[in-house]
C-alpha cells in the first residue's frame, strides 16, 4: 500500500494536444505539464534547453488557475514569457539564479505575493520540496550535470520510473540516466520500501526514487543539483 505524504491540491496543468501527440503515462493526448519537445527551430534554444522554462511556466499557470489548455494557447504562453522575463541562453539554457530573478518579476507582475530563491544547501532540497507541495506550490528540481566525467567514462545521472501495478518500473520507451535537466515536482509518494518523487517531465508522469537522487547530488562534481525555493 503507498500513500502520498504531500502533493499539489489540485490537478497539475494538462495540455490537450488534439491528437497531434501521444502522452505514454497518462494515455491519450493530454499531457501531464508542459514538453519542450513541441517547440522547434524558430524558438531559439527551447527545444534543446528549455527544461527550466517549461516548469517555470507549468508552476505559473498552476498558480494562477490555468490548469487546462489547448497546445497553441500552451506553447504561444511560453513563447511570451521566454521573449519577456526567462530568455533561454545558448549552452548555458536557464540557470537558476536567472530562473529565481525571472520568477520573482513575474511573481510581482502577476500580484501573487510569492518570491523566489535558487537552493544551495542539499540537505534542505527534501524538506523544501515537503514545504513548498503543503503550501501547493509545484516545485522545479535539478537533476544537475556531473562535472568531473566526462560522457565516455562512466554513465551517471538518475532512472526515470513509471507506476504500474507491479510497482515503479523502467519504462520501455526510454533508456539510459538522466542528468542536465530539470522536472517538476508534484508529489511525494511513499511506499514501505522506497520514497519516490512524481514528477512532470517532457509532458509526461515520471518518478525519481529519492535515494537514487541523494545518492548522485552526493557524489562529487555535482554542484548544480538543487530546488528553486518558492515561499
């Protein structure tokens, strides 16, 4: 039996794509969050760095009430707030120290009463994520990169599960660790052997165990590993 210990109190943004794309976990083409992948070479740097944008956007439409909406009404959103306040960079994507100052213009713009700050202290990623989802505010995590291997040393990063009814699983259209990237929390799931992260990533429902991201922000060379901090 599993029981979530916190979660968003309402339904996470869902985007009705009309058939034009397929979302794996949930069925059907409504995703779960927003996906970079729907954007394309006349966006600049969103398709192949626009993690930190695309949940910075699903945590203001969550917070602001817009929770359903069409893919163009979806994608033209992100457009305007890349162009206005969260400008994706060439190599560098949406740091989070640009992330925190982008949010918190908006934060101010849209009369929401909350601020921004990107995390530091890795202890305090677990129970900032349990804060953050009480006060049901989605939360942006860093899976960061491995800065002392290079790709042709070892693979390093973090799984990505689906729950079944055989439990979390591997699912069997991705392979390979995760790491340079940036998912939504929004939810903590705990079951008797495991705690485990839900999370929205590239339009999907994903999981991250906890003990597996512990395990990889713990190792050296992984500085950038962290939560942006809403309160």
């Amino acid at each position: 039996m599993t029981a979530k210990t916190a979660s968003l109190s309402g339904g996470y943004v869902r985007i009705d794509c009309g058939g034009s794309w397929e979302c794996y976990t949930l069925g059907g083409d409504v995703s779960f969050g927003g996906d970079q992948g729907w954007f394309g070479n006349e966006d600049g740097y969103i398709r192949p760095l626009g993690c930190g944008l695309i949940s910075c956007a699903d945590i203001l439409l969550y917070r602001t009430g817009r929770r359903e909406l069409v893919r163009d009404e979806y994608t033209g959103y992100v457009r305007s707030l890349e162009k206005d306040r969260l400008k994706v960079r060439k190599k560098l994507g949406l740091n989070g120290l640009s992330m925190a100052r982008g949010m918190n213009r908006q934060f101010r713009a849209l009369g929401l009463g909350l601020k921004a700050g990107w995390g530091f202290s890795k202890k305090k990623i677990m129970p900032r994520i349990l804060e953050m989802l009480g006060q049901d505010i989605p939360v942006t995590l860093s899976v960061g990169p491995h800065i002392l291997f290079k790709k042709k040393d070892r693979p390093t990063g973090v799984n990505f599960y689906i729950r079944t009814e055989e439990g979390f699983v591997l699912p069997h259209w991705r392979s390979g660790l995760v790491k340079e990237h940036y998912v939504t929390v929004t939810a903590v799931v705990e079951t008797p052997d495991r705690t485990m992260l839900e999370i929205s990533s590239w339009g999907e429902r994903y999981y991250i165990d906890w003990a597996e991201y512990e395990a990889y922000i713990n190792t050296p060379g992984t500085f950038f590993s962290n939560v942006l901090y809403i309160k």
